[in-house]
C-alpha cells in the first residue's frame, strides 16, 4: 500500500480538529503554493540561487504544515542547492518539488472537499 501524502486525521488533530481552521489553511497554502513555484521556476530558469534559496525556504516552511515528507525534501534539496551555489541538476530537483508539490495540492482539494 502507497502511503499517502497528507494523512487527513492526522492533519485534523494538528489543527485541534477544527475542520474550518483546516479548509482555510488549505485555502491559504492552494492560493499561494502557486507562486511560490513560480518564483523557484524562475530562480532556476536564472541560475539564481538566491531565489531559489528564498523561495524554497518559504515552500518547505508552508508544505510543513501539512507533513508532506517528501515535498518538504524536495524544497529542502533545492534550498540546499541554493545555499552552496551548485545549481548542477538543479532542473531535475525542481520537476521532482513540482511532481510532489502536485500530488499535496491534489490531497489537500481531496481533503478540503471532504472535510465539513
């Protein structure tokens, strides 16, 4: 069995089962996960570790709360990257952190729909 990406009840319980605390968090983080993405992409797109760096900080801070292990060290790979200046596969680290960023999005509207 694949484990999944956010667990809901576990979610729910760190935000003390509030579900409309939850729907809004999600709100918050489907609003603006897009442009942080947009901003990576374009550091990357640079060769711009600064913006990468500052980017993916704020990605993997906001992802965190959801408990997304692997989306968190996606981000963390490319802030990393930033960080020592060696952006050497750094297109390949940013289409995994949108292949993860895609599948919490994904659970999270899965989430918010189900949650009342």
């Amino acid at each position: 069995m694949t484990p999944l990406v956010v667990e809901k009840q576990a979610l729910l319980e760190s935000m003390e089962n509030d579900a409309g605390f939850l729907k809004t968090v999600i709100g918050i983080f489907l609003t603006d996960c897009p442009g942080m993405m947009a901003e990576i992409r374009s550091g990357v797109a640079a060769n711009d570790p600064v913006r990468i760096i500052s980017a993916s900080h704020a990605l993997r801070g906001s992802v965190s709360l959801f408990g997304a292990k692997s989306a968190i060290e996606a981000a963390r790979v490319l802030e990393s990257m930033g960080k020592q200046a060696n952006l050497e596969g750094v297109n390949e680290a940013f289409c995994v952190l949108e292949r993860e960023i895609a599948l919490v999005s994904f659970a999270l509207e899965e989430i918010a729909k189900e949650t009342v």
